[in-house]
C-alpha cells in the first residue's frame, strides 16, 4: 500500500514510522510529510531512509491510506482533500471524532463501523482507547451502567514540548535554576495538574467530556453514565486510569480476571504483592493495554475497580491507527480504490 | 506545656518541630527524642537549640504531651508508657486509630471527640484527613451516600528516604546511570505506583482502607459506602485526590462553593481558566486545605466532583496533630495533669 503521514516529526507521526515496521506494514511507498522546518530531513523508515518533505497536498494523488497526525484545524482542512484524492484518511486528531458520518473505532471493540467509513475514519482519544479496550469484555459480559474514571496521563500526550518542558525543569530543579513554564499552564516536575484541554461549560475539561462522548460511541450505547477526572502527571508515556464501573449484574473478581486475560491485547498482571501491578514503565512501547487491582468495589452492588495502564502513543494513537490500517487491508474490509 | 517528639528527625517529626514555632504554640519545654544514630545532634527550635536525646521512656516524666512520629509497633509499645507517666499521647502512626477508646480527631470534623480520650489521642492517615475536611461541609449540609476517591500522593508520605530516592534516580537517569529501586515496589522516576501500604484479602490496600474506616469512626458514620483507589505519584509534596460523591439531596455547585468557602482552613481555588486550580506545588508548606475543579457529576443525580489538595506533612500529619494539641491547651478540653 502506499502510505503518507502528515505529521512526521511530532511524538505520534515517529510511533506511526516506527510501529509500520514492528507490525510488518504491507508498504509499496511512505510519503512523509511535515511542517517546511523539518523538510530535507532524512529519517530511517521500514522501507529505508525517506526525506521529509513540506506539506503540500498535492502528495495525498495515488494514495491508499493517509495518515493525519497533525491538529484538528489542520486535519478538518486537509483529510477531505485527502479523500477527493482517492486516499482514506485515519485521523488521530478531535476533529471528525463525533461526526455522525465518521467511524471512531478501536479495532478490539467495534472492528465492523469501519465498513461505514466515507474515507475518513477517527483515531480515538488515548485516554478513551485503552479504557474500552479493558471495559469491553465486562461490558459484554455484563452492560456498564456507570463509569468514574481518574487518569494519570503522561506528557508526551500534549506532544514533543511537553516531554522536553518536563526534562528541561527537572534539569533546571536539579542545578537550582528557576523553573520556566511554557507548555503546561504550571509547573509539571514534581507536580500533577487537574486540567487537560479546554474548559466546558458544565466545569469538566474537553479531555474528560471525550471519554464520556467517544465511550458512547465507540460502544454504541449513550445509555452509560461516564464521569472522568483527567489529570497530567509528570510521567514520559504510557497513562494509567484507577476505574470504578457499576454493571447490571455481578461480574466476580475471577470471571473479571478470565473475561479479561482472554483478549489478545490484554494482559492482566495482578497479583496482590509487592510489584504485582502494572506501572507506565511497564507499559512503554508495549502494544498491550495492562490490567491490574482488580477488586470488587465495596462501595456499591455489582461494582467492580481496575487499574490500566497502556502507552498513550502506541494503543492510545499510533498502533490503534494502523491497526485501523491493518482492517482497511484484509480483504473483507478492503474497498477498491 | 512540656513537648515531648518522639521521632522528631523523621519526615513528619521535622515538620512538627517548625510548626510549633509557626503556631506560636506555648511551650515550657521541648524534648527530642531520635534513634542512637540521631543522638546529640542539635536542632533550631522555637525554644532554640535543642539537643536530640536516644529514645527512651524515662523522657515522658513530667510531659504534658508527647507526639509520637515513628512506627506503629513502636507507638504501640510506648505510648501507654507516655500515659502512665502522665502525659497525653498523640500518636501519627495507625497503630491506634480504630481502637474504640481511642479518639480519632480531625479538629475541623470531629473536636469535642478529643474529651472522651484516654491517655491517647490518634491522628488519622493524611489522605483521610484533608478528604474529611474537604467533604465535611457538603455532609452537614446533605449526607454523604457515597465517596469514590482516587489520589496522587507524594513520595514524602513515604519518609525521608522515598524522597531520597526520587531525587536519586532522577539523578542517576539524568546521567544516564542505572535506576536502583528499593525504598518504593518500582521505580518512581517518572512512572506511578498503585500500591501504598499492604494488600488486603478483599484486594484493597491498607491505605485504601485507612480511607474507608478512618472515615467512617470520624464522621461517626460507617452508612457511609465509600471506595478509593491510592497512587503513588512522582510529588515531593502535598497528596491529591479526585473525590466523586453522592449525596441524598442536591448540592448545587454554587451551593458547593459557598459551603466550602465558609471554612477558614478550606481555600477554594476554582477559576476554569488556565492554572484556575490547585496543585501540590501550589499546597506545599500551607496550612489549608485547597479545593478546586467542583462541579456537578453528570453521571449520577446528586453528585459532586471536586479535586482536593493539601500538605499532607502539613494537614495530613504534623499539623492536624498540632490542633489537637492546641484543642487540649483550650480551657474547655483542658485536663488536669
């Protein structure tokens, strides 16, 4: 296939790059494209070292798939020129994500909306992904009436200045240098910040209202009561999310763990010692969502608490995305362009 | 009133010794006690230098208060003998908390249970303490159904050498060393532990626990169904807790506001702008209690969310145990030694 990345140097465009290799990626061509800053740079790739070059659309002509790993802005201009040009764009951007005519899909839940696409398809929200990866076995199992969620999000989710800005005040704290604060709205080294996106108007953030609103519509059942506490922590990648849910009926902390070790993706790590839980280091670069702290929830019938954890930039963004590829490609999937 | 601090070199004996000074508390006497390896050192108090003395019981003699600030088993072992010499105990550790002749008091919540005490008075753990003080308000206005709290706790709540260890493995990954593990389950570095204290059989954890049945004894009400998830975060400083809770009537978010907002010890930090909310670093080394992010859960009628921030050395230990002590001095509470 022939595949663009729009994007290519920001934290998830270089998962993108790196994850078609691991995933062994059927590429006849990768076109990378970037901001005219990065052009001329080289960068290795699956199929060799490739020149980056500045965005311009004209790349999207003879196209398969385009992947957008841009802003929202950007991407609401850019996909449908990528579509008139015959590609399907994956976006990882909010911009299409709750369109009615645009799929939002995580490939272990909701496989089958692909079909619908109209040539773009959405990238779920990180923190949402690896949330109903773990949720969806229960849910099935038995329906979810209630969500709480609190995140512990890593800073590469707000991007590469976010991870610099963290090193730089660690850096600046250990030399006793005053500590600058430009990416985040305070100081993130040995802090957490309640606040991730935009304020709503009902006093959540944007980032917790869209895992209320894409856990809705990636399970198709707007019936789920969800609440969400998002919260940055100074942690380099992969987030972790402590989750309360309530279920019609009983799940049992050992049918929860059998429905759950069962997924593929999933890997369950919960022994109640020392270390038997999974950490963000334990998840970095792993394509797996964690599992662990699995209990019932003493504080209502039919509850259940969970900790997962899984790296935003691969489960959470790019390997989502191209998993979301890898359906575009099996026959069954497959549209002719 | 004669002092007395037993393990007044720990991270929380430090903090006592500062804010009897800070409180202008009316001190006669201050005794230190350490272990061997501490004694003779001499340290800046409000009554000047003191000289650090090794543990031992012969000290109570004479006391009117002796703080305990080490371990359970060792507040176990003697702080009755404080109290045969005649001194009240106010203990820091859990050794005490849940026994039912033994007072557990957050001044703010539950002060008149000082007069029923014993000899000994328990602090509570300091993730229960500033959530109480934060949650107390909205209860007495509409009772608290249900409380699902998850927290961000820093490393400090571990002791002195958890903080060691922080700043030496951010050290050691700073120049490229390898990360040694050993004050902590895991690596703290960067990454988030859920897991403070011993596992339970239900699968909880003991500090999740604490949060449960130290609130239930100080509301004096175990109606209560209250869940929490506890983690440890990358924090020098100051524990935070995302709290949702259920009430049996409707408390507005305004009416929220202005309930918190009456408290002296409670600062409500509430703006939806960028840095309208508090954070650890905002908390540390203050007296009160910050409570930010109030608004109304839209996942269940009567629900509140809210995002609760404080020192825990400060509110969650020294200081709450301080207020005790002041409780004492008062005339009302006085007892006669």
């Amino acid at each position: 296939m022939n595949i663009t990345i729009v994007g290519a140097t920001g934290a998830v465009g270089i998962e993108l790059i790196k994850l078609l290799g691991l995933r062994k990626f059927p590429l006849s061509s990768l076109t990378l494209l970037a901001s005219e800053r990065s052009a001329g740079r080289r960068l290795d790739t699956p199929v060799g070292k490739v020149e980056i070059k500045a965005f311009d659309s004209k790349y999207f002509e003879n196209q398969d798939i385009v992947f957008f790993a841009t802003s929202g802005e950007h991407a609401l201009e850019y996909a449908p020129k990528a579509v008139e040009a015959g590609a399907v764009v994956i976006d990882n951007s909010s911009a299409f994500r709750l369109d009615p005519n645009v799929p939002l899909v995580v490939p272990e839940v909701n496989p089958q909306a692909v079909k619908q696409h109209k040539g773009i398809i959405a990238n779920p929200n990180c923190s949402t992904i690896q949330m109903v990866v773990a949720l969806y076995p229960l849910h099935q199992y038995s329906k979810i009436k209630r969500i709480i969620v609190s995140t512990y999000q890593a800073v590469s989710g707000a991007g590469q200045d976010a991870i610099q800005e963290l090193n730089q005040q660690l850096h600046d704290h250990i030399h006793d240098k005053e500590i600058k604060v430009k990416a985040f709205t305070k100081q993130i080294a040995f802090n957490v910040i309640p606040h991730i996106d935009v304020f709503q108007d009902n006093g959540y953030t944007k980032e917790e209202m869209k895992m209320v609103n894409e856990t809705w519509k990636i399970f198709d059942d707007s019936s789920i009561k969800i609440t969400a506490n998002c919260v940055r922590v100074p942690v380099i990648r992969a987030h972790s999310e402590a989750i309360n849910i309530e279920t019609e009926n009983k799940i049992t902390e050992s049918k929860a763990r059998e429905l759950l070790s069962k997924v593929d993706s999933i890997k369950v790590v919960d022994e109640r010692v020392n270390a038997g839980y999974p950490t963000p280091i334990d998840a970095s670069e792993k394509m797996d969502t964690y599992v662990g702290r699995i209990r019932e929830d003493i504080s209502c019938d039919n509850g259940l608490s969970l900790w997962v954890v899984a790296d935003q930039l691969w489960k959470g963004a790019a390997l989502n995305a191209i998993q979301i590829a890898e359906l575009l490609n099996t026959e069954h999937f497959r549209k002719n362009h």
